[in-house]
C-alpha cells in the first residue's frame, strides 16, 4: 500500500498540522524526543483513522454492490416470468 502522507511535523520541538493548505500550531514539547513521540503517536493515530474511514467506505460500497446485484436478480426474475407468460 501506498505509504501516507505524515501530516503532523515538528520544527523546534513544536508539533505542527498540515493539511497541504496551511500549517498549525498543535502542541510545544518540552524536548526534542518528546516531540518526536508525540508526533509519531499523532500520525500512528492519523493513519489509523485513515484507514478506519477507507474500510467503511468500502463496506458501504460493498453493501450497495450487493443491494444492486438482489435488485437486478429479482428484476431478471420478473422478466423472466412475463416472458414465459407470453410464450
């Protein structure tokens, strides 16, 4: 899989967001490895949210797929039972 974009950096042990737009400020650590850790927590945390978000959607779309294939069985059903009915 395509690795994710880290959208939380640290410049001066202060932890920023960017969502390619602009920048924010979230959080001053009180050192370097501190910020570091947060940083790495926060965009563990991203990613994961990520990939909740990308996994729902495909079970909606999974759901839809089923939804259109039962509806095109009983359409493919009916069609079937007016053709036999005007033989």
């Amino acid at each position: 899989m395509k690795e994710l974009p880290k959208p939380y950096f640290i410049v001066n042990e202060k932890i920023y967001f960017t969502d390619r737009v602009e920048e924010v400020f979230v959080f001053k650590a009180e050192s370097g490895k501190q910020a570091d850790a947060i940083g790495n927590l926060l965009n563990e945390a991203y990613k994961a949210a990520y990939q909740d978000g990308l996994a729902a959607s495909l079970s909606e779309e999974s759901r839809e797929l089923n939804h259109t294939l039962i509806t095109l069985s009983i359409e493919n059903t009916r069609l079937k039972k007016l053709l036999k009915m005007s033989e």
